[in-house]
C-alpha cells in the first residue's frame, strides 16, 4: 500500500496564508465594490434644495424646518455683491448711521459682519452659528437690485426629512430637490 503524501509543516503554512490572503483579497474587493454602489446610491440620493432664483425672502424659512434652529442659512455670492457701503442686506431702513451698531443692523441676531476691504467698499460675511434663516438680509439686499445674499439649505444641518415642512408652505414654491452630488444650488448672476 502506498504512503500517504504528507504536506510538512512549512508547506501547509504557506498554502493556508496564501489561501487567506486570497480570501482577504477578495473580501476587499466586495468591500470596495459594496462601497462604491453605497457611495453612489448616496451621490445620487436626492436632498432638498432652495432654488434661490425662485425665492422670495417671505421668512418661513426660518420656523417652519423641523430643526430646533432652521437648516436654512444666509449665502453670500460674493461674486455679485458690490460692496456696497450702503448695503440694504445689512443695514436697517434709513439707519441712524453706517457702522456696525446693532441699532442699524437688519439682521436680528448679528449674524452678518461688515468688514472695510478699501474705501469706500465693504464685504458682509455670515456666521452660519448664529444665522437663524429669516431671510430678512435676502429680501434687503434684493431689493437694492442684484440680490447676491440668498437663503439655502445647509446640508450638514438638514436631517433630509421624506417630506420638507417648509417646501410644504414655501409660497414660491422655491424648495425642490436634486441629487445630493450636485448640491447645492448657488445664486448667479
Ligand atoms: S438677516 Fe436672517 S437670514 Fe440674514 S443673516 Fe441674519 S438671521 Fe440669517
Ligand atoms: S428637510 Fe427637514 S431639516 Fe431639512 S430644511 Fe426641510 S424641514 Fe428642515
Ligand atoms: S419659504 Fe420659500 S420663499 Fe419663503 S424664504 Fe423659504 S424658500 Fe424662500
């Protein structure tokens, strides 16, 4: 009777490593592939949006999101702004004078800060922490002529409801959405 081949002990090592990096291998490969479907189908999974075209500064914004504070911030297309001195996005109507006094300011909470860049222009920047999404600044700055502040949709702030609640009360019907990959809408000239 003939004797049995025996693998010796070095040999049955290498086989089970080499069996085990395969299988390792191939878990990656499944791995990268499952990620790759998952990161799609998240790129293509659709998150509201404001289309600020539409928008009409109407306030809703900023009570009507689920969220303790709306998700709904200020943008600035700084692009379009004119540096104004006189902004209407930051300054009350007729204000007592062209500082940065909280008794000039539009916004209700401070949210925009007025920086002297070169006389006499100026930028305005937001602080998404304190912007509360009122859309005052909007509908200030729209009504000075290009309208380069807008309100959209914080994507790290939304919790991505099925149904937006305030895409269901916006009366511009300005809340739509599109692919999470190609947020967010911007405001153009
Ligand atoms: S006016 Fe309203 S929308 Fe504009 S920055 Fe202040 S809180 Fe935000
Ligand atoms: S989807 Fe929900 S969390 Fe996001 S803006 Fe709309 S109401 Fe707010
Ligand atoms: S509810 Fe609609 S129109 Fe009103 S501020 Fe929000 S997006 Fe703009």
């Amino acid at each position: 009777m003939p004797e049995p081949v025996l693998l010796n002990t070095t040999t049955r090592r290498q086989t089970l490593k080499t069996v085990c990096r395969s299988a390792t291998a191939a878990g990656l490969l499944g791995f990268a592939g499952w990620l790759a479907v998952k990161n799609k189908a998240a790129a293509d999974a659709p998150v509201w949006q404001i289309d600020p075209n539409k928008c009409i500064g109407c306030g809703q914004c900023a009570y009507r999101c689920v969220s303790n504070v709306s998700a709904v911030k200020a943008f600035h297309n700084f692009k379009m702004c004119g540096y104004c001195d006189l902004c209407t996005g930051f300054f009350e109507p007729q204000p007592l004078a062209r500082n940065t006094g909280a008794e000039n300011q539009l916004c209700p909470v401070g949210a925009i800060a007025r920086r002297d860049v070169e006389n006499p222009y100026f930028e305005y920047i937001i602080d998404e922490n304190l912007c509360v999404g009122c859309g005052k600044c909007v509908d200030g700055c729209f009504s000075l002529g290009n309208g380069s502040l807008f309100l959209q949709i914080h994507q790290q702030l939304c919790k991505h409801c099925n149904q937006c609640a305030i895409a269901l009360y916006c009366p511009a019907k300005a809340i739509v959405q599109i692919p999470a990959k190609q947020s967010y809408l911007f405001k153009e000239a």
